[in-house]
RNA sequence: GCCGCUGUAGCUCAGUGGUAGAGCGCACCCUUGGUAAGGGUGAGGUCGAGGGUUCAAGUCCCUCCAGCGGCUCCA
C-alpha cells in the first residue's frame, strides 16, 4: 500500500506495488510520455521503477517547467546515449571490451579496450553514429533486470570480459546485493550490459548525439595498469540543443588564451626556443608588467621588502630543502660542474652510472630552481633575527623551472618556466592567522579589482588516516583553524578539503575554470613547518632562547604566465584600460589628418598612455574594423572638423556606435582618470552623464 | 610519458600519386575618405624534420619533432 508524496506536498495511495510511470499517469497522460526518469527518496531512478512502499517521488522530465535543461534528464539520457554508442561500436568492433561509461556535466564518455590489431581511428565515428542512429530509430527500451551475486558473476564470467566481472566485484565490495543488467531491448535477445543504471524510457528518446573526440586512459587510473581508449561523445534531447552546445564550443574557441595570444600578439611559443617556454611579447608584456608593478606597491603597502636571487642554486641547497633528489623527475636535469664532469669520465662512468648517482643525490652542480624558497630562507637565516623583527616578508617574482611531462604542457596555463609573484613570510606562531589574513586580503584584492568573481576556494587539510606530515599535530591544529577562519571570511565559494593539504602544512588554494572546464589554481596560501626545520631556522625570543619560526608561502596569482592566460580569458582579449597593451589609436580620416592626429598622439603620450595613429592608407571604416579586431578600449577618429575644433571623436570597444565628439584636454584627463582609477571611473560614463 | 588527431605562405585554411593554391596580412600604385573590409599590381613555400616505396610523393609507409583533445602528473 504505497502512499506516494509528490514535490508539491501532495500525497497519492495506492493499493497494489506501481510504477513511476503509472503514478505519472494519474496524474495526466502527456506528462507521463514527457518524462523520462524519477527521483525516488531523491534518488535518481527509472521511469519503470517499482513503488512498492510509501516514499517520495519526482517526476524527471526532458526540461523543467521553466523550460531549462533539466541536469537529471540530461544525466539519464547521456548515460543512455552510452550504452548505445557502446552497442553500435560492439558492432563495428566485435572484439572491444567495454569497461565503465558514466555521463558527464556536458556528454559521456565510454572506456573501452580494443583488440590490439583493430585500435578505434576517428575515422571509425562516421558508421557508428550511423550504427547508434539506427538503433535510436528503433526505439528499444531500455528493460532492467537483476540476478543474484552468484548467478550475475557466473554469467560475466561466461561473457569473459575481466573488465566487467571487475566492476561487479567492486559493486560487491561496497556492498551490492545483487547486479543488475539493462538491455537496450529484450533480456537475452538484444545487447545489453552491466550496468548500475538509471535509463531513459527507449532509445527513441534521444533526439541528437555525436561523438566528439577519443583519448587513452589508464584502468582505475592507474598508468601501470592496462590502457584503455575513451570515447567522448554528447547527446541532447533536440537537435537545437546539440547545435547551440556545439556553437557555445566555438566560441568558447574564440575565447581561447591560445588562439587569443596570437591574434591579439600577447604570447608567443617557439619550438626552436622550446616546449612550454612562454616568450613574452611587447603587448604581452605591458600587461605582466602592469600587474606586477600594481601587486608591487600592494605588497610595500602591506610591509614586504622585495627581494632578487639568482635562478640557480647548489644542489646542497635542494638537498636541504629535500626537494633533491626526491623531486628530480620533475625538475630539469641539473647544471653539471666542469670538473665533475671530467672526473666521472676519467673514472670511465658510463651513462647508467651518472642515472644512478643522479637518483641517490651524489652528484655535484647546480639546480635551475625548482621554487624560490630556499633562496629566500638564506636570506632570512643571512642574519640573527629577533622576535621583534617578526614578521619577515620576503617577496620576488621569482622565476622558476620544472620538468613538466610533454603531453601535459598547454599554452600559458601549464609550462615549464614561470615567474612566481612569490613571497615567503617568516613568522612567530602567535602571528599565522593574522598573517595568513593578511594574504587573502591581497588575493582578494586581486580579484576583485580584476572582477574575477568565478572561483572557488579550497582549503586543503590534513588527511586524518594518513602519518605523512611532518610537524606538531597541536600546531597543526591550530594552522588548520586559521586557515579555515580566514577562508571563513572570504564568504566566497570555499571547500575543505581532507587529504589536500601539503606534507608540511595545511593551505588555502584559489582555483578558477578555463572556458573549456578546465580547473587551474591560481593564487595559494601555504603554512609551513617543515622548512624551518629542515633549515634550522630560528630566531631570539623574549625569553632570550632560540625559537623556531613558521614559514607562509604565498602567491595571490600564482605565476603571471598562468594568470595572464586565465585573464586573457576572463576578459576575451578585451582587458580593462589599464592593462590593456595598446590603450588608444588615433584614426585619422585622411592623410591631411595625420597631423592633427600625431597631436593627439603626442599628448596621450605625455601623459604616459600607450597610444598609436593609425596612417595606414585605408578607409575610417577598416581601420575602426582593425582596432575593434584588436579590441582596443577607444578608437579616436580625427578629421578637418575635430581639427579645428581641437576635438576628438570617440569610439570605446564594444559600443556599436561612436560615442560623439569631446575637446582633446577633456579627454586626456578622462582616459588619465580611467586608466589611474582602474576603470572605477571612465570616459565612456562621462559621455553617459553628458547626456543624462 | 601514454592513446587519438593535426602539421602546406606571417595568419586561417583548400589541395584525387602527375606543373604549389585561396582569403587575410605585407609591399607598391590608384583612391583622400566621417564610424566594422575601396580598387589594382606584386613579393612571399626545403608542403614540420629525416628516411623508405614509386617512373613520379604535399599526398602512401617508418622514425623523430611540435601543436591539439584527453589520461596520468603538478613539491
């Protein structure tokens, strides 16, 4: 006698076991052909599920009532969409083994083993998009059935696939009571897999799908274990809705750092130069200096002192730190000296025997740094330190160097030398919260006069299983409340997380998406208690007896290289007037203007504002079409008429039409006032106000 | 590093084993103009590198390099 209770409060009884699509049909039939899954105790279920006792249900249907894509609908038909992808490519490939394929925030993926000697090519997608079309056309539903532990492993194991029986006993493991089977159709005579479930009504139910790319990827994610190829693909209820997902991919393309970076020249890559070697260009580097110049006074402000060190250092420094020769796979190979180079081949070494003393540390050289820490340590330790002269803030956009893997480089966002706005905080224990405050006021800062407001905050703590971290648990204790007490504050999108913090001290990551999902950590917090150790640091306390500090490292950006490509994004290419490269361009309507435009030139000049005159011989129209493309703030067209009346005639990007005529002094002033302001105020809003 | 895809002019890209192409950009000429592409002429190539198959390779095969999408990794 299940009584059900329906979202609106309202409850319905029944007399006898039904289903959630019988409940739908009380209700009205056209809603139950519109959905396509349930929440059942809010659980996401299938249309077919048997209600055999009172509970809670939510009809699931293709779009909510106010129209949106419903995240459930689209879950149940992308893991549908799966299974039928995996069915048309059993056909094309008879020998691929299926392992696992779960739906995705915007598709699905399948992983699969292929035969070794029939590997899945792009050039496979075509015939199984026609094999998934047909099968979508034939409309079979989707019919789940259960069998005992016992009998579902009996049958895998007939099946063969090592994958799938793996699957069950992991299913048993967290303590499955019986494995369930969906087949696409009728048990024993159609296709069908292992499968947890839920499903979409029938195959007909998907209105358009595509897949989208393939790639390798390990089993259980381990590389040592076998490799598998993913597929991706997407699917949505309607044609239109897969057009607009594939036209929001393009332009999120034209939104690309990468693509961004070439048009706009900001970065350049040279191969000959090397991998994930960022070469900065003029217009680039207007906007990393910019940014440091500006986080530069910040820091003076708050009481650091810059700063320099050398972008090398002995490996006795690394050895130290315990960076080396721990880490070495991913550093570059150390700086040899002369003379150890020449010993080793007087003492007839061969290759192997320099890998070994590599891998034990017993080499002698430098290290391209790794990190800028131990430099700074030196620094610190250069001399005898009082409690009074705590806290000690160290700060340098310190470059650095790592080995990352190739398959792993990408643009600005992942290379293997970055300039980090670094600094290293040496501080009293009493004096870690308020220190570790004080750096997230300047990351906040950051991002809100650069309005990124799209990010999330993670507080990595310790992992409550695990003895690796070194340090005084009761002083962990204590850096993990202030870490998660100043992240309190910033009342932004914060998570803690067990098991994220470092070895040697608990942090506070920031970490924001590209335009295609990917995540990136931008600025960090760090507490350390591990350094100081290692390094014996100390310093005189009140009690006339040696202390040791703490050491915070922190970077509200991370590296300039990453947070300029994340910028780059954010903005579209279109940076705020500040850091824009090129600010204004002087458009002069003919040569006989190029006089009065160089003028112009002159004064924005004088005044420090990066502008240009555009002489080229064309048309007002393509040069206003060339400085949009650029995506400069404000274009100034000059003719005899501005001329005379010492005028400038403003276009600000963005704004379809040109903002009207301004006396050249007034706007001298405004665009100064923008750009010192950070666009708090501007020259397009005095326009506004003229005309309120 | 691994799997797949890609690599042709400065950029974006066509190119069926048989003479290397287009648009944009660039140079020059005409045009001297008022808010998103005026017209013409021309220069520009070791088709990523190396090897192989073939009478003949940008095109087919192998190795390497680089980029892209993922996987793994990121002190």
């Amino acid at each position: 006698m299940p009584t059900i209770t329906l979202p609106d409060g309202s409850t319905k009884s029944f007399d006898h076991p039904v289903s959630a699509y019988d409940v739908a049909m009380t209700i009205g039939e056209r809603l139950a052909k519109a959905c396509v899954g349930c929440l059942v105790d809010g659980e996401l279920s299938d249309l077919s599920t048997t209600l055999d006792s009172d509970c809670t249900l939510h009809l699931v249907t293709e779009k909510t009532r106010d129209k949106q894509d419903d995240p459930n609908a689209l879950n149940l038909l992308r893991h549908s969409t799966a299974h039928v992808m995996a069915e048309a490519i059993q056909r094309i490939v008879p020998g691929a083994m299926l392992v696992y394929g779960p739906p995705l925030d915007n598709g699905f993926y399948y992983d699969i083993a292929f035969p070794e000697d029939r590997p899945l090519k792009e050039g496979d997608f075509e015939a199984i998009e026609s094999e998934m079309a047909k099968i979508v056309k034939e409309d079979r539903p989707f019919t789940r059935y259960d069998m005992s532990v016992n009998d579902g492993m009996e049958k895998l194991k007939s099946e063969g696939s090592k994958y799938k029986i793996d699957n069950a006993e992991k299913a048993v493991e967290v303590g499955a009571e019986s494995l369930s089977f969906y087949a696409t159709g009728e048990p024993g005579k159609d296709w069908e897999d292992l499968c947890r479930g839920p499903h979409i009504p029938s195959t007909g139910r998907i209105g358009a799908f595509k897949i989208m790319s393939l790639a390798s990827s390990y089993w259980h994610g381990d590389e040592n274990s076998d490799r598998l190829t993913r597929v991706y693909g997407t699917s949505f209820f309607s044609k239109k809705d897969l057009d607009a997902h594939l036209d929001q991919l393009e332009e999120a393309k034209k939104r690309d750092h990468r693509v961004l970076g070439k048009k706009l020249q900001l970065f350049h890559i040279d191969e000959t130069v090397g991998q994930g070697l960022i070469l900065w260009t003029p217009r680039g580097s207007v906007i990393r200096k910019e940014l440091q110049n500006w986080i530069g006074a910040e820091l003076a402000k708050m009481g650091y002192t810059d700063v320099f060190c050398p972008h090398i250092g002995k490996l006795d420094l690394y050895k130290t730190s315990g960076h080396f020769p721990y880490y070495a796979e991913s550093q570059f190979v150390p700086v040899m000296e002369r003379d150890f180079l020449k010993h080793v081949s007087d003492e007839g070494c061969s290759c192997s025997d320099l890998s070994n003393m590599m891998s034990e540390g017993d080499i002698n050289g430098y290290l391209l740094k790794p990190m800028n820490c131990p430099h700074h340590i030196k620094i610190y330790d250069s001399q005898p330190r009082s409690y009074r002269d705590l806290p000690v803030r160290l700060s340098e956009f310190g470059t650095v160097y790592r080995w990352e893997q190739s398959g792993e480089l990408s643009g600005m966002t992942r290379v293997r030398c970055f300039t980090v706005d670094d600094a290293h905080l040496f501080c009293r224990e009493d004096q870690i919260e308020a220190e570790v405050r004080g750096c997230l006021k300047l990351v906040k800062l950051a991002f809100e006069t650069l309005g990124l407001s799209d990010f999330r905050v993670r507080v990595g703590l310790r992992d409550p299983d695990s003895s690796k971290y070194v340090g005084d648990p009761a002083n962990w204790d204590k850096a993990e409340a202030a870490c998660r007490a100043a992240a309190a504050e910033l009342g932004a999108n914060v998570s803690e997380e067990p098991g994220e913090a470092a070895f040697y001290g608990p942090k506070i990551d920031f970490v924001v998406k590209d335009v295609i999902g990917r995540e990136w950590q931008l600025g960090t917090v760090q507490v350390d208690y591990n350094l100081p150790e290692r390094f014996d640091l100390s310093y005189i306390g009140a009690d006339n007896t040696k202390h040791r500090p703490v050491m915070i490292h922190r970077a509200p950006f991370g590296s300039l290289e990453r947070f300029v490509g994340v910028l780059i994004e954010h903005f579209a290419g279109a940076f705020p007037l500040w850091l824009s490269p090129e600010q204004v361009r002087v458009v002069p309507i003919s040569e006989k203007s190029n006089d009065y435009a160089q003028e112009v030139y002159e004064q924005l000049n004088h005044i420090g504002i990066r502008a240009s005159v555009d002489t080229h011989d064309a048309r007002v129209q393509a040069k206003i079409k060339n400085g949009s493309e650029m995506k400069i703030p404000y274009l100034l067209v000059v003719g005899p008429r501005d001329a005379e009346n010492r005028q400038v005639s403003v276009r600000a990007f963005g704004v379809e039409k040109d903002l009207g005529a301004m006396h050249l002094d007034e706007f001298v002033a405004a665009v100064a006032d923008e750009r010192d302001s950070k666009g708090a105020t501007s020259v397009k809003q005095r326009f506004e106000l003229a005309h309120a």
